[in-house]
C-alpha cells in the first residue's frame, strides 16, 4: 500500500487520480489545510515545503521505502514506476515532460491565484477586493486555456493521441473553470478535452474521494492558517 498524504484540492486530485488509473493500492491520510496539519512536523519530514499531496512508498527504488512531494514529481514518479501514462517513445515524454511543466508553472499557480483574489481575498478581514489582482489572473488564466485549446486543435490529448500524467496535472485545475470566470464557448477543443477527461472511471474516483470534506476556506481560522502563515 501506498501511502497519500491528501485533501481534496485540485493538487491533491493529481495524486489520487493517478493512483486510480494506475491501479496501485494506497491508504488515505487525510492533511486538513484549513486546519494546519500540513504544518505538523510529521508530515514536515516527507513534505518540508508543508505543501501535500505527498505520498510514501514502501516499495521504493530497490525495494527500499521512499516519500515523494510536489505532486508533479509525484505524477513523475508513480508513472516510472508503472511504467503507464507517460508515453512510449523518448519524443512521446519529452511532450508529456513540456505540458507537465506548463501546468506547474503556468495553469496551477495562475488558476490557484485566481481562485484566491476572485473567491478568499473579497471575504477577508479586512476585505481585499483588489479589481488589479482579479483581472490580471483570470486573463492570465483565459490566456493559457486558449494555448490549450491551440493545442488541443490537433491532438486529443496533451502530449498527443494518448493519455498521460500532464492530462493528469491540468484536469484537476482546469475542471474548475467557472471558479475562475472563464468561459468556454470559445474554446470547442478544450471543451471536448475536459469532457473526454472527466468520463474516465480512474478520474471520477480519484476526484470523488473525500469529495464531502471540500470547503470553501472562507472561515477566519482557514483564512489565517491558508494565507498568512
């Protein structure tokens, strides 16, 4: 069993979604944001930027155990392993690699930022609703989904004709597009993408687990141990 470090977020879904479609057993050890156990000190030693998801595998490099952070090194990570996911050809990963970093760098911090001046931020106390801040990701936001859907012109998915750990990565952020004020008429390919992604059976299960422990973080006590710690 491997162990996952979760709360259901839209990083968190990239780890459990991932173990689903790869079919590896794991055990759930719920990490509850809102509350301050990614600052635990248990879990500091196998995520120490207290960030989850984060997973530990007892069968790790030559069999040895090994904890794993950062949900794309985790993608990474469980998709060598399983040897699934990732492509077949060394052509085939660097685009998995390319649009797995474009979600890491791009889509997860942009829409996360998004969420936080469009959803938290007016709710504050004092309130922040700053026009700047709001405009300024959420056309960020629309900018990348419109590289996305450029790209998924051509290809049915991400990296190419097969499924991967960077549909993997997006998915999870992109599912939540009406949070961000976006809109979809422009974007047909993104569409039927998003679409496509959510039929599968791996991803509905990834997605529905814990699904009823989903808030909005707009308490004080979330808010202060969220966005000023």
């Amino acid at each position: 069993m491997i162990d996952l470090y979760f709360w259901p977020t839209p990083n968190g879904w990239k780890a459990s979604i991932a173990l689903e479609e790869m079919e590896l057993p794991y055990t759930t050890h719920l990490i509850n944001i809102g509350k301050g156990d990614q600052f635990e000190p248990e879990f500091l030693k196998i995520s120490p930027n207290n960030r989850m998801p984060a997973i530990v595998d007892p069968d790790g490099p030559d069999g040895a155990p090994v904890s794993v952070f950062e949900s794309g090194a985790i993608l990474m990570y469980l998709a060598r392993k399983t040897g699934r996911f990732y492509g077949k050809t060394e052509r085939d990963r660097i685009a998995v690699e390319e649009w797995l970093m474009w979600q890491m760098g791009g889509v997860g911090p942009m829409a996360g930022q998004a969420h936080h001046f469009l959803k938290y931020a007016p709710y504050m106390d004092p309130p922040q609703d700053l026009p700047y801040a709001q405009d300024r990701y959420r056309s960020e936001v629309g900018r990348l989904y419109g590289v996305l859907d450029r790209r998924l012109a051509d290809h049915e998915y991400v990296a190419g004709d097969f499924y991967s750990i960077a549909d993997i990565s997006i998915w999870g952020w992109a599912s939540l597009w009406e949070g961000q004020q976006q809109v979809l008429e422009d974007k047909p390919h993104f569409t039927r993408w998003l679409e496509a992604v959510s039929r599968r059976p791996g991803v509905q299960a990834g997605r529905a687990l814990y699904a009823e422990l989903r808030g909005d973080h707009r308490g004080k006590q979330a808010q202060e141990t969220l966005f000023k710690r």
